[in-house]
C-alpha cells in the first residue's frame, strides 16, 4: 500500500563529500514521486555547495562544527516535519531521526555488520552487492511503499561560480580550446592513493601532448600537488584555491577527469564528465563507472578495506603500485577519443 504524500520529508547526509553526492539519485527519485512534498536536507555545513543547486531540494539546514547536538534537535523539532529520511546511520543521525516517531524514520540499509566485520579483521575481501546510491535509492522505496524508476547522480554548477572559473582559467589558459584535462592526485587515505610519481610522469605526457593539465584538491592535498606542479611547471595548480561550488564549476571545464576513489571522482562523474579512476583498496564495484574507465589490479588481498587505510596491511600496495603510466595513459585515450554522450551515472 502506497503511502500518502506528507508535507514535509527531512533527509539527513552530513558527509562526506562523495557519499552527500551520491544521494542526489534519491533525491531526484524522491522528488519524482513525491512533487508537492517539501524535502529539507541536513549536512554539515562544509557539505551546502554540494547540494544547494540540486532541484529537488527546497530547504537545507546546515550544521555548524559549534552546533549542540540538543540544540539542532530542537531547531529540527520546530520545523514539524512527517518523514525523517536517514542516509547516515551514524549516532548523530540516529539521535536526530528521533524528532518523528519510529514509524516515520526511514534508515538505508548498509552493507551487514558481520560483512563489514570480515573486512577490517582482513578474513575477506570486500565484495559489495550493489551500488551505495542504489542502497540510498531502496530507502526512498521503503518510504514511499513504491517502486521507483532509478535516477542519474548530477551536480548542478551554479552561474556565479562558473562565472568566476571561466574568466580564470581564460587568464590563466587563454588557449584552452576545450583541451583541459582535470587531475585529483590525492586522497584521504594513502592505500587509495596512486603513486605520486605516476601522476608526475603521466602530467608531463599529457603536456608534451598539447593538453592543458589543471590540478585540484584540497588544503590537505597542497603539498602532493605542489610536487607533481614543481614536475610539470606548464601544469595549473588549483589545489587549495576553490570551495566546492567553485571546484565543480571548474572540473565542469574538464574534456577528462582523472583522480583516485575520492570526492572530486564523485563530482565529475555527477558532471557527466568523462572519468579514469585508479582503486586500490576499496572496490569500484560501490558505484556505476558505466561509461567511464576505472583502473583495478583485482588482487587477491583487495579490496582489503571498506573506505580505505592509513597503510598497506601487507606492506607493498602492490594493488596501486601495479597500475602504470601506460595503463593509465590507454585508459584516458579510451575516455578522450569517444564522442561525447551520456556519462552521467549512479
């Protein structure tokens, strides 16, 4: 039995930034089904760029790193919502889910404990069996009592921000002639990150080949892309100098994406921009890479980690090591040379 569409839904993702990405498919989803419905989006207020264009959201309460939990609760209890959607699950969201009844909190079904359990005590690879926006997509389901037609990940660049990049980069690469080619060379962890002399080695080819090479990141990926800047001088280094409305805008500008299992691979994908990503110890089976490349050495010990690692349990990192210049240079030619289509996914 279908449910009625209520007033108001509360969605709740406070990061991070590929996972608040990969709940735009269900939010779409939602909004489909449920037109007239007002759907409010809480993250942390790092996340708002990420999600303030997309046009399924009327509303978003932002969390402020000094925020009381037991203050944010009330302000989310005033609001008087119907349905609370919990795409976290985390003891934040489960303390917040609390302003409706039981009966109203919706929560997406991660993968099982004992699986995830397996995974960190190293007994087995892991091995997802569907994508996490599909998961996100199941839960949307589960509110509405409905099966519900798939939506593609997008991220909407709004006009200010592509504004400011498009009279950068024509000061910076006036000769641009959509030939940029947008690079990511960092991570969170070191064991999903690919060698930083591979992306060194791998600039400098696509520079020697008439393709302009921009480099992003955050504050915390200056010192990676300041290397592979000093390595290939003729390279743009954006890393640090963008907030996330601005980044999108500028990864937007891309002809190819290239980066690790990484906030910035999520967004370009929601550009529809044609992305190689490199994996190593998380599994690519999380997500929809249907048309873009993804390079995996599939080892026997990877993935060996449901998010990443501070260090190679094994010692070698054999599973990004392997990947080479060359494997990564036939992968972007498969990317660069097909014409242009529908590379927006889940």
């Amino acid at each position: 039995m279908e449910v009625k569409e209520p007033q108001s839904v509360l969605v709740m993702r406070f990061g991070a930034m590929g996972d608040v990405l990969l709940t735009t498919p269900a939010l779409a989803a939602l909004r489909e089904k449920w037109p007239n419905t007002k759907i409010i989006y809480t993250t942390k207020k790092t996340y708002v760029d990420l999600i303030r264009t997309h046009p399924a959201i009327d509303e978003i309460v932002a969390l402020k790193p000094d925020d009381k939990i037991k203050d944010f609760f009330f302000r989310l209890k005033e609001m008087q919502i119907d349905y609370v959607l919990d795409l976290h699950d985390k003891t934040r969201s489960k303390i917040l889910r609390q302003i409706v009844p039981k009966n109203r909190q919706i929560v997406w079904q991660k993968r099982s404990g004992l699986e995830g359990l397996l995974v960190r005590l190293g007994l087995r690879t892991h091995q997802p069996k569907m994508h996490i926006a599909q998961r996100f997509h199941q839960a949307v389901e589960k509110m509405t009592a409905s099966q519900l037609t798939r939506c593609p990940m997008r991220y909407a660049v709004d006009p200010i921000s592509l504004e400011f990049i498009t009279k950068d980069l024509e000061q910076k690469i006036p000769d641009a002639h959509n030939n940029i080619i947008g690079i990511a060379p960092a991570a969170k962890w070191v064991t999903k990150s690919w060698p930083e002399e591979h992306f060194k080695n791998l600039s400098r080819r696509l520079l020697e080949k008439g393709y302009k090479v921009v480099l992003v990141g955050s504050d915390k990926d200056k010192a990676c892309c300041d290397a592979i800047a000093k390595a290939a001088p003729e390279a743009i280094n954006y890393c640090d100098a963008t907030n996330f409305a601005q980044l999108g805008a500028l990864i937007g500008q891309c002809k190819v994406f290239i980066a690790n299992d990484s906030g910035p691979m999520h967004m370009a994908r929601a550009l529809g921009i044609p992305t190689l990503a490199f994996f190593g110890s998380t599994s690519p089976k999380q997500f929809d890479f249907t048309p873009h490349q993804v390079l995996f050495e599939n080892l026997t010990c990877s993935p060996c980690s449901l998010y990443g690692r501070k260090r190679c349990p094994y010692g070698h990192l054999n599973c990004l090591h392997m990947i080479s210049v060359d494997d990564a240079w036939h992968a972007f030619e498969q990317l660069v040379t097909k014409p242009s289509g529908h590379f927006v996914c889940g």
